[in-house]
C-alpha cells in the first residue's frame, strides 16, 4: 500500500503486478506525511540506492517504525562495504523478528482494501483518487506460480501442480479491483501498455515516476512460454471461471 497525501492518491497493491517497482518509483517523490508500507528487504536496498522515501507511518509504534527504518540503513551500509559479518546477519535478524509482529502494523505491503478502511477511514478512502494495476489472469497466475516454485516448500513440485493448488482459491487480485461487482478504483494501470499508463498518471500528476522505475524481483517470464501456452484447456475454463470480472471490464482475452 502506498499513500501520497499531497495528491490524496491511495495504490492498492494487487500481486505480482510490479506493485513493487510502481511503490519504489512514487516513493522518490514521497515524503514522511504519507502512507508507506514495508516490502522485501532486498527491495528497501533497491528503494535506498533510488533515494526513495523509506516505510513511514504504517505502525502503531513510531519508534519501532524508525527502528525498522534504521535497520535496513545499516544494513545498506554494511552491503555497501562488501563485507559480509555477523553484524550484518544479527541485523537481518531483527529486522525480520520485528516485522513478525503483525498486531501493531496500521498498513501493510499486500493489505486489501477492507482492511485500509479500518484505519485510513471509510470516508477518506471514498474520497481518496484510488489506483492499482491489472494483468492478464493467465499472466498473472502463471507468474504467482513461477514465484512459489522458487521457495523451498515447492521447489520440488511440478508446476502444474501448483496452477491446481492456486486454483483452488478465489482470484487473489480481485478484492483490490472491485466491490460488489463494481469497479473500486478511479484508475487501472494495465501491465500490458504499463509505461504507457504510468507516464499519462505522471502527466496528471505532475511528478515524474517512469524514469525511476526500477526492476525489482528477478523474474523469469521473460524466458518462459505465455501463459497461454502453458494452461491446459481446463485451467484457462477455471481461470476465466474466478477472474469473470476481471476478464469482462479490463478486456483480456481468454484464448
């Protein structure tokens, strides 16, 4: 979750849709007055060397908030040395013991819009001008798949397999996009005419975001099949089955 206050604009972070490289990007133009939630470590790294904003104002606890904050710049630091210590392991540590306290978090990375509500306030949400973005369902399930396969419960799995296991739940993605069938947000940025669609949200907004996107998460779809062509014919049926809306309102085609 991201929000800039000064343009009252609030991102709703779907997944695996380079969420993370839209928050790094805004985060340069960001400031302690806004909403920032906390990603991967390795994803603060990239959002320190961009000279982005770090997380602020998603935790009860301001101090342990800037505990959080400067942990991963000493962590930086130390990477940035090229030694890798003890010090620096003790480091990780923390930072990941104090983010397993989830009780006091406000707002967090993948936190759906239900949830923002309890907090942020039902009417300042209403009023907020809300983005996200879309990606093609079979893309999108397809690059959640590749994703699992590479933790260590899955490794070992065929990834057919875990297609089934993920088909087995609601479309992950749709609670940011709609409510009550309805669309929940005041803008769509799709994935597939991205740069496109960043750029004209810049010319909106007046700030500049394309040109610090950075690419964060190695992905693998760039050498991988479609998704089309890695789906049977009966998980594409139930992928158009979960995703109806998203499928209907964004225009994606189910061949």
């Amino acid at each position: 979750m991201f929000y800039f206050a000064a343009k009252n604009l609030l991102f709703l972070k779907p997944r695996k849709v380079a969420g993370t490289s839209f928050e790094i990007a805004l985060s340069v133009s960001a400031s302690t007055s806004d909403i920032i939630t906390p990603v991967s470590l390795e994803d603060e790294l990239i959002r320190i060397d961009q000279k982005g904003q770090l997380p602020v104002n998603w935790h009860r606890q301001p101090e342990l908030e800037a505990t959080y904050v400067s942990l991963v710049q000493q962590i930086h630091r130390l990477r940035r040395s090229g030694i890798v210590s003890e010090e620096s392991k003790h480091k990780r540590r923390q930072l990941k013991d104090l983010l397993q306290v989830k009780s006091h978090r406000l707002y967090y990375n993948h936190i759906v819009p239900s949830d923002i509500k309890v907090n942020f306030g039902e009417a300042k949400f209403d009023q907020a001008f809300k983005v996200t973005i879309t990606r093609h369902p079979y893309e999108q399930l397809i690059s959640q798949a590749y994703w699992l396969h590479q933790g260590k419960q899955r490794r070992t799995l065929p990834i057919t397999q875990i297609i089934d296991e993920l088909l087995t739940e609601p479309a992950p993605n749709s609670p940011y996009y709609f409510s009550n069938g309805k669309k929940l947000c005041d803008l769509y940025l799709k994935m597939e005419s991205f740069q496109t669609d960043v750029i004209n949200l810049e010319n909106q907004l007046g700030l500049k975001v394309w040109q610090h996107m950075p690419m964060t998460k190695k992905s693998s779809s760039g050498s991988r099949p479609k998704a089309s062509e890695i789906l049977t014919n009966e998980q594409k049926i139930r992928v158009q089955e979960r995703s109806k809306l998203e499928f209907e309102y964004f225009d994606y085609d189910p061949s």
